[in-house]
C-alpha cells in the first residue's frame, strides 16, 4: 500500500475531496500528505476558500434565448 502520493496526486484528490467524490482510501492518503506538507494545506484552503465563494455567490446567468437575440443582433452589427 501506498501512502505517500505525489503533489499532483494530492491536489487531484483535494479536489474531488471538495466535491465529495474521493474514496476514503483518497482522502486518509490526503491527509496524510498534509501532515507534512504545506503547500498542499495552502492549496486545500485556497481551495476550500474558492469553493465556499462560489457556493455563496448569488450569480444568474442569461437564459439560452436571450443570449441567441443577443448573439444574432452582434452579429448584424458587425456584419454593418
């Protein structure tokens, strides 16, 4: 068995980790990982500050339509 993983792996891991699909095999080998080094605690909070954002952040896109009407009088004008 393999504990020790490699950067990549672990910001791999992380990142499924975030988004609740690492196994518990992953996430023991995570930890671990963090427990010596810091760049990969720095990437897992960067990581989890930029996940709480984005889960608070009240943002609406433009529905598929609108953006059609607005895509086609684009290019009306360009084509002017």
């Amino acid at each position: 068995m393999k504990f020790f993983i490699k950067y990549e792996e672990a910001t791999q891991i992380c990142d499924k980790t975030q988004y609740n699909e690492a196994s518990i095999w992953e996430k023991i080998k995570l930890n671990i990982r963090m427990l010596y080094c810091s760049a990969t605690r720095k990437y897992s909070a960067r990581n989890a500050k930029l996940t709480s954002a984005i889960k608070k952040s009240k943002v609406k896109t433009m529905p598929q339509d609108q953006k059609a009407a607005m895509k086609e009088r684009l290019a009306k004008e360009l084509a002017n």
